[in-house]
C-alpha cells in the first residue's frame, strides 16, 4: 500500500500528488477495475489489443 509522508512544509496539494503518483506506480486502480466488474468480450479483445499495442510499442520481446 502506497505511503506518503508530508515534508515540514509541504504543502497538501503536493502531497496528494505525491500520493496519487504512487497510486499510479503501484497499479492500483487497474488491478482494482479489473476485478470488480465482469469484463465483456468486447473490452477484453480491447484490453488485450492495447497491451499488445504497448508492448510492441515499447519493443516487445526480441529473439
């Protein structure tokens, strides 16, 4: 669980920036999606095709 703690003079904005890019880092929120609704066909054909888009988009495996 992502933890944050404020600087002495930190504003809390700052803060809560702080935290949500440690949401984010953590991939809370995807994992969370994903298992609270049912997922059609149709949004796991696009899940899947966007995972691949990234992976191939990022290098994919090579060999």
């Amino acid at each position: 669980m992502p933890q944050v703690i404020p600087g002495e003079d930190e504003r809390i904005d700052s803060v809560l920036r702080r935290f949500k890019r440690e949401v984010s880092k953590a991939e809370i929120f995807p994992d969370m999606r994903k298992h609270r609704f049912f997922e059609t066909p149709i949004e796991k054909r696009k899940r899947k095709a966007l995972a691949k888009h990234k992976q191939r988009k990022r290098g994919g495996s090579r060999g």
